[in-house]
C-alpha cells in the first residue's frame, strides 16, 4: 500500500510536468521524449525491471552514485518497489494528464496572461485547476494499478515479504505454498475489492470535479 | 492626450504586407471597423501583446507599450493591457466574483474601484455564481469588469457583442455607453456591426486588407463620401448634438448640432442632454431654395465639400459641410447636373424629422 502510495506521490507530478511539456511546447526530440514515456507500456515488464537493475544497481550508473553520496540503496528495498511502480505507471499517469490538459482552452492561458499572470501563475491557478479531473483520475488508476505491478517489481525489488512485497507478488508466494489457496483466494479478492474501489472513486471524484468546473 | 498606433506585418500566408497606422484620443472609444481579414484582430492581438509584428510602435497617452525599432516589447502579462474576448472567457473553476478579482489581485490598485465597476455592469447579484450558470450577456458584463479590474491602460475589446443574440445585445449595450463616459480610458473595439459601431464610438478607424482606409471622429468618417462606409446600403451621416428645447404642443423637440438645427419626433430627454443622430444618406433630399408649404421640419443649408460617385450606376453620393460635422446625400447623377453641384455651392438639405434616428448618447 505505501509502496503504491509513494509511487503515486512521486510519480504523478513528473507525470504532470512531462504531459504539460508534451501539450504544450513543440520541440525537437519531443517525439523521442514522448515514445520513451510511454516505453513501460509496450516493454514487457521483466524488461523493465532488468533496465532498471542496470540503471538503479548498486554498480548502476545512477545507482553507484546514490549509494556513494547518499547512502541509499534502491535495489531489492521497497524505496525500489515504488521506483519501479512509478516507472510502469508512468504512461498512464502522463497519458491521462495530458488528455485533459489538451482539454485546457488556451485562451482561458491567454485571458489569464492579460491579467497580469506570469507563467507559473497560469499553471497553478489556471492550467492545472482545469486539468485536475485528469490528474486525479490518472493517480487513481495509477494507484490501483501499482498495487498489482508484478514483473518489474520481482526483477528489481524482489519480493521480500513486508517491505517489496505488492498484491500479485503475495499471491504468487501463496500459490507456491502447498496449501495456500486459501490464502491466494483471500488476496485475490482483496485486489478484486481495492480495484473496483480504486474505479469507482476516481469516476466518482471525476464527475464532481467536472461538475465543480462547470462541465 | 492619445493613442498612437503603428503596425507593419507580414503573415507567412498572406501575399501582402500589412502596413496600419493611426492616432486617435485618448481617453475615448475607437471602434476598428471593416471586413474580415481587414487586419482588425492583427491590431489587438499587437496591441495586446500576443502577436509581435514584424514592425509596430505602440503609445498610450506618452508612455511606450511596444516599439519595435528600439527593442522595447512588453510581455502581455506585464502590458497592462486589457483584452475581453468575444466569447468571454471566464475561469470556469472560479466564482463570478473570484474571476472579478483575478487581475486586481495582480496589480497596484489603481483608479477603477470594485465597487465601482460592479455597480456600473449591474453584476451585483451575480457575484457568488459560476460563470456556467450565466447567460451570455451577463457573461460579457463579467468579463468586462474583470478587464476593468485589472486597471489597464488600454481596453481591447474583441466584438464583444457578436456572440449575443438581438435581445442579449440589447442589453449589454446601456452598460458600455454608460462605462464609457464614466471611465477615462482609452478603448479599441473591434466591431463589424455598423450600428453598434455608430452608438458606441467616438472615434473610428476603417480597416480594410491590411491598410487603414481612414480615421477620425466618428462623425468626421460617418460624413465622409470618399469612404467605403458610404458607398454601403445603410450609410448615414452621424452627427452629434444636444436637446436644444421641447414643443410639447407640436410635439417635437429641437436638437442643436453646431449651428444646425433638427426637429425630430418629441425625445423624452432632459434639455442640454447629448445625443447623437443618424441621418440616412438615402433619405437626405437636395434643394437649391427652400420649398415652401412641404411637411418637412428640417431644411438645413450648408456647403457641398465632395461629390463621389455612389454605390449604384448614375447614382452619387454629396457630402455637405455643416459647422458641427457633415451630412450625406444619395441622389442621381442627374440631380446632380441639374442643381449643378459640385464642391463649394450651397445647397439646402431637406430631411424629414421622422428619418433621423435618435441614439442615446
């Protein structure tokens, strides 16, 4: 669960800078910037989670350094679990939050301009405000999907039951566990519940918000 | 005090440069007039900051917003320039007041006060509601006002009424008369529609592909016939005037405009009152000497100062110097021989007083 939520907390504003950039600035490279974001989709996950092994390793580019400088180690803790969520998650948070920022009328960025605000201003108060079902429906989704990333977390995290450990991960153990269906039937249904819930608020808080924002 | 306006552009599309330049006073209402794509939005997306022309300087009342020759091109947001837009483009997430107050909250307060303004637009009751739940007119009252708030220097407005339907248009217009007496600010409005141009402005600029056809007081461009304006199907002749006195027996009310005198339909309007009138080039007849025992009230004498060629075969239009402005006549080529008009004659123009058209000042 706090390894979903972590996940979530970190990824969702990088989501929400890398779609604004995506929505609203053409630039060279942007098509690149744009199939990297959404590689985890296509990626099998294992793949994912062995380039993340390389990159985040202890002898990893990234890696060594956080570990010289910092101290902190991202491979099998569940620090790591949230990197990798975050990283799976990442296409459907950034395509959500770019959707409905395209549904953002820039002249309304234009109105505010004349106003007097400055481009932070317009992004906060403005841009982002209007975006806001997108971004919560999107963290939701991202949410909910954390709580069943497999792949990518068993490559990079391992499954260390209490601290890497996510819902698939558990029910996997269970099931290798002679006598375990039970409990592999428990968490399957746990998931089923938290999915359906996960769904169900973010179509909920969607429409509230559309219906706050005149929509 | 004015607005000096000067603007050169290409567009990558377009086959011709478009070279614009006027001043007009300021504090006053400049109505841009003309077809599409006769540059008019160009001018406000220039003036606001938003479109940097290839060339284009840029005055209000002495102080520089743009000039592009010294490198001087302030950014919109620092611009002070308020621009409505035609289909208002309020922050729907906002209340009506919260949007009111986006532009306040980021400037210096400045002359135009909350209360003030709220009051001017009649949006009062509006004020804890969302933008969504207006209707279109109450929308653009709101929309102005957030414009006023932000204490510009300058107020663009981009046909604000073209989105409105007769009735909503109706009444939106009282507001603007009565804001544009009560503010002292120089105003651009973008407008083809003549009649909401002839009501509102006090100064015109005609635009037509990219070059400005003339500019001026509106009743100086409304009297002209050199004019595109003139050649048009409604041309009128715009003159300003006050109520001079009632006959309430002849039921009728004396108008003054410099020294020519109109008697229209009785007015319900105080004595000294502004007005502006309308008289229709079609409906203005030509006479060497006054006619005697004629239904008409008005015979007004002054001086031809241009005849042009009018809209139709054989048709002419004469424009007639009077000391508060002028009026224009659409008569036949054949009028014209026979009363042998050409610039400098006198001639007396005779108007019905049911053909002038009061408008509220």
């Amino acid at each position: 669960m706090t390894v979903a939520a972590r996940a979530v907390g970190f990824g969702l504003p990088l989501a929400v800078l890398i779609a604004w950039v995506l929505a609203r600035y053409r630039f060279p490279g942007r098509s690149l910037l744009n199939a990297l974001v959404h590689l985890p989709l296509v990626l099998p996950p294992v793949v994912t989670g062995w380039l993340l092994l390389i990159i985040f390793g202890i002898r990893g580019p990234v890696g060594s350094l956080l570990d010289a400088w910092f101290g902190v180690r991202l491979v099998f803790t569940s620090t790591g679990a949230s990197l990798a969520c975050a990283v799976m998650t990442f296409p459907v948070m950034v395509r959500s939050v770019r959707l409905s920022l395209e549904t953002v009328d820039p002249g309304l960025e234009l109105a505010a301009r004349t106003l007097g605000a400055g481009r932070l201003d317009r992004l906060f108060n403005i841009t982002l405000p209007l975006a806001s079902p997108g971004i919560l429906v999107g963290g939701i989704v991202a949410y909910a999907t954390c709580l069943g990333e497999f792949g990518a977390v068993i490559t990079f995290a391992a499954n260390i039951p209490g601290e890497t450990q996510t819902l698939p991960l558990a029910i996997y153990s269970a099931l290798q566990i002679p006598g375990g269906e039970k409990q592999a039937a428990d968490l399957s249904l746990v998931s089923l519940a938290l999915a359906l819930i996960g769904l169900l608020i973010s179509e909920w808080a969607g429409k509230r918000l559309n219906a706050a924002l005149g929509r | 005090m004015s607005l000096v306006f000067r603007l050169r552009h290409r567009f990558p599309s377009a086959q011709t440069e478009m070279d614009m330049a006027f001043e007009v006073p300021s504090p006053g209402l400049t109505v841009l007039f003309g077809p599409s794509g006769a540059g008019k939005s160009t001018v406000l997306s220039a003036a606001a900051g938003l479109l940097r022309p290839d060339s284009c300087r840029i005055e209000v009342d002495g102080r520089v917003l743009a000039d592009t020759n010294c490198g001087i091109w302030l950014p919109p947001e620092r611009r002070r320039v308020g621009l409505v837009f035609q289909d208002s483009k309020l922050f729907p997430h906002m209340s009506v007041a919260t949007n009111l107050r986006f532009g306040m909250r980021r400037t210096e307060p400045g002359l135009v006060e909350y209360n003030e303004v709220v009051e001017l637009l009649g949006i009062g009751a509006l004020l804890g509601r969302r933008p969504h739940t207006l209707s279109g007119g109450e929308r653009q009252r709101v929309a102005i006002g957030r414009a006023l708030l932000a204490q510009p220097h300058l107020l663009l407005m981009d046909e604000p009424l073209a989105n409105l339907d007769a009735a909503r248009k109706a009444e939106v217009m009282p507001y603007l008369t009565s804001l544009k007496t009560a503010l002292r600010l120089p105003v651009l409005y973008v407008s083809h529609a003549l009649e909401e141009a002839m009501q509102l402005a006090d100064s015109m600029v005609l635009l037509e592909a990219g070059h400005v056809m003339g500019y001026g007081s509106i009743s100086e461009i409304a009297g002209r016939a050199d004019l595109p304006l003139a050649r048009r199907d409604d041309a009128a002749a715009l003159l300003l005037c006050h109520v001079a006195g009632h006959d309430h027996g002849r039921a009728l009310t004396r108008l003054e405009s410099g020294e020519a005198t109109f008697w229209v339909p009785l007015l319900d309007a105080p004595v000294g009152a502004g007005c502006r009138i309308r008289v229709p080039a079609r409906e203005v007849i030509l006479a060497g000497k006054a006619p005697e025992e004629i239904s008409l009230h008005n015979i007004v004498s002054g001086t031809v100062r241009r005849v042009a060629e009018g809209p139709e075969r054989h048709s002419a239009l004469v424009e007639i110097a009077l000391s508060g402005g002028a009026l224009l006549s659409r008569v036949t080529s054949d009028a014209i021989a026979r009363l042998r008009l050409r610039s400098g004659s006198s001639v007396l123009a005779l108007i019905k007083s049911t053909s002038i058209e009061v408008l509220p000042a």
